[in-house]
C-alpha cells in the first residue's frame, strides 16, 4: 500500500499564503510591481484565477512561469488592477459633488483635480461633463492616473461600447444632468465617441499609488473604490500621499465603503457628505 501525504486544511492554506508571499516579492524583486499590501483575499482570490486559468496547479507554479515568460506577468498584472467602471457609476455621488462641491470652487481662478484610478475613463469623462454644465470646465484641469498603461490608453480615445449608453444615460439622468447624454458622443458602428471638448482638459497618465510619490497640489482628488483593495498600513500611506497633495480647504471623495474617519488622518478632515464619502480638509 503506497504512503500518502496528508495535508489538513490549516497546512494547505498556510503554504498557499507563503506560495502567495514569495510570489508577491519575486514580482516586487523581478517586475518592480509591489503588490505586497494589497488586501490578502483579494490576492489570493485574482491569484488563484491566474492559476486555473493557466493549467498550472500552484502558486508556486505560476511564480516559476511569470518569471520566465513576461507573458504570464501581463496576464496576472491585469488580474489586480482592478478596471470596474462606468459613467457616472454611482450617481448619488456625482448628484452631491454638484450641489455640495461645485458652489465651493466655482470662484476659484483654477480648479485642479486628480482621479485616481481612473481605469478606461468613464468616471473621468463623466466628470468633465458635470464640470461642463457648470460652467467651470474651462478653467478646470483634470490629472487622471492609473497603474495599467493599457487601460490609459484606452482611456485616451474616449470611446466606448454603444451597448453601455442605455445604462450610462440613466446614471446620468440620475446624477442630475441636464441635456441629452446623446448630445456629448457620436455614434461609430457599435461604438460611442466622445466629443474632442470633453478631452482638452484631462491629462492621463500612469501613477502607482504604492510607489509613486505626489506630484502637484490639487483642490480636489477623486479615488472611489481603489482604497478596498489594500490593506490597513497601505491605506494609511496612500491616505498620507492624498493629504500631501490637497491644498487646505481641498476636497476628497472616496467610494461607498471607504472613509477617513479611522486613518491617521482623520482629523484633518471634516465631513460634506457623509453617505457619498465627500470630505473636506481644513488642518
């Protein structure tokens, strides 16, 4: 009778975190990405898909194949980059940025935003319409980062599929606009092409929130549901890259399931819109 290894459950998931760890270091060590503190069960959760997708039966399996074949760290690298978007996606959100935000900056000279995370666009976009039926997008800058170069690029070409607009005219309808949403695209077969206007003002560029330092002062950032994929200390550190880069007075809006309140910046902030995560920095 052949001897076999027997594993309880506690053994396996405790080397599957190590396999997970040693992984996350040799793409720090070998690809400069550090995902080291991102939010373990997403890791593992996108990591294990990367396995099975692969035909490979570990973690440590796919850390000898990304290692030799750039391929697989493509693969996996658009795996965690998290590319959940749409226009005006929460539009209670945009509803209260136009009546609790826009009557603070309307005066200002200048207005410079940075979204973060900004995927394939369409938050960003959305907000440069928002801007425009206010009347400010003239004087209005928007910085619009994310880590994946391929999504920037996308991102770019302000078009999108024509199957979407049903959905993204009820959002914006919802966030109280104010025209026809077919007035801002043209239609190109099964795609939508945004107006060239609505691009003039946005910058894309890539910014890794883990790595990168900031780089302008801004009046407002927007980071919506990027912060649940990391863990505590990481939150905290990019929370302290964010209070570096508002002015006094600036303005942060943040997704549904984030906040300040329990960072170490929490008290330098005060509340606009405690449901849609709109604060306001005053120390």
């Amino acid at each position: 009778m052949k001897n076999k290894l027997i594993q309880d459950p506690v053994q396996v998931q405790e080397i599957e975190r190590i396999e997970i760890e040693l992984l996350l270091e040799a793409i720090y060590r070998y690809y400069g990405y550090d995902f080291r503190n991102y939010a373990q069960s997403f890791l593992q959760r996108r990591i294990l898909h990367r396995v099975r997708n692969e035909n490979l039966t570990s973690v440590s399996a796919l850390q000898e194949k990304l290692l030799r074949d750039p391929e697989v760290m493509k693969r996996l690298f658009s795996d965690l980059s998290i590319n959940v978007t749409e226009m005006f996606r929460d539009p209670a959100f945009f509803q209260s940025f136009r009546k609790n935000i826009v009557p603070f900056v309307r005066d200002y000279p200048d207005i410079r935003i940075w979204h973060v995370g900004c995927s394939t666009g369409e938050e960003v976009y959305s907000m440069a319409i928002l801007l425009h039926e206010e009347g400010i997008y003239e004087k209005a800058k928007i910085w619009a980062t994310d880590i994946n170069a391929k999504t920037l690029e996308q991102a770019k070409k302000g078009t999108f599929s024509l199957a979407n607009m049903q959905l993204y005219t009820k959002n914006y309808m919802e966030a109280g606009g104010i025209r026809a949403f077919s007035e801002y695209y043209k239609v190109v077969g099964e795609q939508v092409v945004f107006h060239p206007f609505l691009q003039k003002n946005i910058m894309f560029a890539e910014h890794n929130l883990v790595t990168d330092s900031s780089f302008n002062e801004f009046d407002i950032v927007i980071c919506r549901n990027v912060l649940i994929y990391f863990n505590k200390s990481l939150q905290n550190d990019v929370h302290q890259l964010f209070y570096e880069s508002l002015s006094l007075s600036g303005f942060i809006g943040l997704g549904k399931r984030e906040g300040i309140r329990f960072t170490r910046h929490g008290n330098c902030y005060e509340e606009i819109d405690s449901t849609e995560k709109l604060y306001r920095k005053y120390k």
